[in-house]
C-alpha cells in the first residue's frame, strides 16, 4: 500500500493561473516534505521542503502547505509558466534522512500557453 | 561542476546478461543512492551509501549490489538480469544530515528483453 499518494496523475493550467498539485500521505510519523520537479530525460530535482513545525513554507513563486492533522499537503505556483511544465513528486520521511523518503507517484503538471 | 553523472543513458540487455551501471558526484557528498522508477510508483530505493565504506539495502533489493568505489562513485550491479529490471534507474546524492536535498543524476534507462 503506497504511503505517499498522488491522486491526480495528470494537470492541466493555462499559463498565467494558480496551479495546485496535492499530495496525501498515511503515515502519522513523517515529519518532513520535499517536493521535486522532474523534466523528461533528466533526473528530479529539489523544489521546496517543508518540516511539521511549520503549516506553510513559501520560495518565489511556489508554497507548499502542510496540513498534519488531514495528512495532506500541496505545492501552489503562482503564477504558472510554460517552463514549470514538468512531473513533481512529494516524498515524505519520518527523520529527515535521504534513505527513509518515501516517494509518491508524481502529477505530471501542463502549463497551457 | 557536473554534479552527478551516470553512465550508460540506455542499455539494453538480454534475460540473464549482466552490466554495471555507473554513478559518480563531484559534490563531495557523503551519501549515495540507488533508485528506480516504474510507471504509475514513485521512486524506490534499491541501495544507499551512507559514507564511504558503507553500504545498505534500501526497499527493494533483490538482484542488484552495489559498490561504493570511493567518495565519489557508486555503483549497481545487475548479476543475471530479468525482465522485471526493465526500468528507469537513477543515481542520487547529498551531504548527510537535516533535510538535505538529493541531487539527482539523470538517470539510466534499462531495458530487459
């Protein structure tokens, strides 16, 4: 059963708009939240992070929201670009340490022009 | 500064043959990972190295080793490939610690006939 998941495997978002990608997860112990950006034919690469003391962590144009108590989290772009057109993955990890995050299946996200 | 390289990009491999797919970073991270990532499921670690000298098996193990070479390279052995290895495998690093990031090579496609 997947710890992390993804529910939406595709979106579409006309460029310009909020684009909201979601992220639940079952295990109450995990504690810490990345998000990852992933292009076609490259690997994934770090976007934000977010730890349980915090409810909200902002960089730029992208926020990442944590709800603990419904086990749910999101990344918010603000706005979209074409170049944000991409997969992105959640992973979760209850200690913060590069071997125990668990990896969602990923949204593939289209910024539409 | 190439970060983290793998090498081959392709491969394609017969039930039963063998190859080594290769991993090097030039970041001085202390860790090392193997993950692969099939269609529909998040990323999955194979197996890490928490430092030189030292290796671990991650989720899902079974048919692959590793070797940490040195501080910078880390390889995957398949030993008798199997159709089940078909998939997209990728290399990653960090330093080791607090909600570090992992720095992603760009990955290896395998496919097993």
């Amino acid at each position: 059963d997947q710890q992390v998941k993804q529910n939406s495997p595709s979106l579409s978002v006309q460029e310009g708009r909020i684009s909201i990608l979601n992220c639940d997860y079952t295990n109450s112990m995990f504690d810490y939240f990345l998000w990852y950006k992933k292009y076609p034919a490259e690997g994934p690469t770090f976007l934000i992070s977010i730890s349980s003391i915090k409810d909200k962590n902002e960089d730029g144009r992208f926020t990442v929201f944590l709800n603990k108590s419904a086990k749910h989290l999101s990344l918010h772009i603000v706005p979209s670009q074409p170049g944000d057109s991409a997969v992105y993955f959640c992973a979760a990890s209850d200690d913060n340490y590069g071997q125990n995050f668990v990896f969602g299946p990923g949204t593939r996200l289209s910024v539409l022009p | 500064n190439a970060g983290v390289t793998q090498t081959p990009k392709f491969q394609v491999l017969k039930t039963g043959q063998s190859m080594t797919l290769q991993c090097a970073q030039d970041m001085n991270h202390n860790s090392m990972y193997w993950y692969r990532q099939d269609p529909g499921m998040g990323l999955r670690l194979i197996y890490y190295s928490a430092s030189e000298g030292t290796t671990d098996k991650g989720e899902v193990p079974n048919g692959y080793n590793v070797s940490r070479l040195n501080k910078r390279e880390f390889s995957l052995r398949l030993e008798s490939a199997a159709p089940s290895q078909t998939s997209v495998y990728f290399c990653a690093s960090d330093s080791g610690g607090a909600l570090m990031s992992q720095y992603f090579g760009p990955g290896t496609r395998l496919l097993v006939l």
